[in-house]
C-alpha cells in the first residue's frame, strides 16, 4: 500500500510532517530528560529544538509560506548504514545515543525524500526534499562526531 494513499490533499502531507516532528522532538526532549550523562543530554536537548523549528516551518508552509531547498548536496558518511539498531536506554554511553540519533534521522530523511518522489505537487516535494535535506544535515553532524570522536578509539 502507498504512504500518499492516505493523503488527499497537500495539507495531509504537511499535517503528517507535523505529527513526525513533534514525536521526534518528543523522543529527544524524552530521553535528554532520562540521561544522566550532561553531553548527551545537550545533544538531545539541542535536536529536540531542531525538530521543534522543523515543526514551525511545516505550519508557515500550511500558511502559504514556500520551503526552498538547497542545491548543496549533504555529504553522506555512510557510517549509519554499517551500524547495528539499538534501543535507546537510560543509561546509554555516548556511542550509543550517537547510534540511536543516527538511525533516527536517516529513518527521517528517507521518509521525507520517499513522500517528496511520490507527490505530484511540485511545492510540497520541496518542502519535502528541503525537510529530507535538513534532516541529512542532522545525521552528517551526528556521524561526524562518531567518526571523530568514538572511532577513533577502536
């Protein structure tokens, strides 16, 4: 079954967006309160307000606003990809919340690029690809702190 099935009009996919950044604001605001270790928890905090701002744009979009995207092609590192899933737990160390916040938003930018190729209103695939776009943003940030500071020690 198709994902837009469920959408009728732009507005869904918007509304849908909605609904996925507030839960991935409430996953990291969730689990930078759970964490006891300050550097992680700053992570979480920090991409629960990234996801809040994503949030905020998805409803100026509702209110007419466009999204442009950048030409500038995100690096991807790959490093997600080669990474076992876990689930989050309290006390996770570093390399594991890294993991977690990794997955999720590789997860995240494979949605919205899917829902942008299957939609045939050419300013929500931008809006959509935009979105996929930050969210490729996220997850560089994340695998390059991986890559600095968790590889190389093993």
């Amino acid at each position: 079954m198709s994902l837009l099935k469920e959408f009728k009009t732009p507005n869904d996919v918007i509304d849908f967006a909605v609904v996925k950044e507030q839960e991935a604001h409430d996953f990291y605001h969730y689990w930078a309160q759970k964490i006891d270790t300050k550097w992680i928890k700053n992570i979480f905090s920090e991409f629960a307000q990234e996801e809040m701002k994503h949030k905020e744009l998805l409803l100026k979009v509702k209110k007419g606003e466009t999204l442009s995207s950048s030409m500038e092609k995100v690096m991807d590192l790959k490093i997600a990809d080669y990474l076992v899933d876990i689930s989050p737990t309290p006390d996770m160390d570093y390399q594991h919340a890294l993991i977690v916040a990794m997955k999720r938003e590789k997860s995240s930018y494979k949605l919205y690029t899917d829902l942008a190729q299957k939609t045939d209103d050419p300013e929500i695939a931008t809006t959509l690809n935009a979105l996929a776009q930050e969210e490729a943003k996220h997850k560089l940030r994340l695998e390059t702190l991986y890559d600095e500071e968790v590889l190389v020690w093993e």
